[in-house]
C-alpha cells in the first residue's frame, strides 16, 4: 500500500497532556478523565493521509484505556501499543514499510524516543543511496504543554529507502 503522506504519532504529552491530567500512582483512576489537547481531533479528522498511532506502555493496559477515553481511535489507520523501546522502532520500520510514504512526519514530545528513533531508522534505509536523493528535513515546534513541546520534522522518503513488512518484528502488537 503507498501513501502520499503518513504521521505517526504518539499518545502521551503529543495528543493530551499526561504531565498534568495524570498523578504518579493514580494513573488507573486519571486516565478515565483524560482529554486532548484542544484541535487534536480536529486535525486528526482533516489530515487526509495516512496516520499512525505508536505508543510504549509501561502499565498494563493503560495505553489502550488513554486511547479509548480520548476517542482518538477511529482515526488512525493504525495503532501500536510496544513494551520496549526496541519493539517501538520495530513498529516504526512496520508502519513506514507498509505505506513506503512520499513524505512522513513524527509528532512526539520526546526527541530521544520518537524523532531520533526515526532518523536513524531513515539512516539505515539511506545507507548506500547516492547524496543526491538524501530528504530535506525540516524542524517545527507545536503548541502546549511548554515544558515538553512536541517537535514535528518533515522527512521525504523515497520507497527504496523502506524495508519489507517482513523485514519487520512481528513484536509489536497492532490494536
């Protein structure tokens, strides 16, 4: 399957505010009162390209509850819940090598734990590829919370760059 263009998100202090709707301990009782950033669901019901959900979960469970109280589900084309930080960049390698986009954007509020994840998995793919057709990448800063604000870089990606899906771990569960 190609798309023109695919997002992947990830669900923590990206699509709502965790810092603050969240307590250390009491996450099982906030989560029932979570709500997203305001536009989120805007956006993701007029983003007319492929959107991708990956998120890791330290709590059972926990992840797919955020996502079912904030509705945000029937938006996304796809959903991954991954346990380890390996199993994250897996589903990254999986979502980019089902959609081989033209363009693709990662929105997260961690640089060390999305947007470098995927920069050097598009490393990995560009190994080899003549400099000529290296992908401009472009750095934005988006809205709240202050203290951890979501970077969105724009990467052009050309499908050799991209893997098989079964080059990919099958590890990270889709939900």
């Amino acid at each position: 399957m190609r798309a023109d263009r695919l997002i992947i998100f990830d669900l923590d202090d990206t699509l709502f505010d965790s810092t603050n709707q969240m307590r250390a301990g009491y996450e099982s009782e906030d989560v029932k009162h979570i709500t997203p950033f305001p536009g989120v669901l805007a956006f993701l019901a007029s983003f007319s390209g492929k959107k991708a959900l990956v998120t890791k979960e330290t709590t059972p469970g926990l992840q797919q509850q955020k996502v079912d109280t904030l509705g945000v589900r029937r938006f996304f084309d796809d959903v991954f819940i991954c346990q380890t930080v390996e199993e994250k960049k897996s589903c990254f390698r999986r979502v980019l090598a089902k959609y081989h986009p033209q363009k693709s954007w990662v929105v997260g509020d961690r640089l060390d734990a999305e947007i470098d994840q995927l920069q050097e998995l598009i490393r990995k793919y560009r190994a080899g590829e003549p400099s000529s057709s290296s992908a401009s990448v472009a750095r934005a800063m988006l809205g709240p919370p202050p203290s951890k604000r979501a970077l969105l870089r724009t990467v052009g990606l050309s499908s050799s760059m991209l893997g098989t899906p079964a080059s990919v771990s099958p590890r990270c569960r889709r939900v």
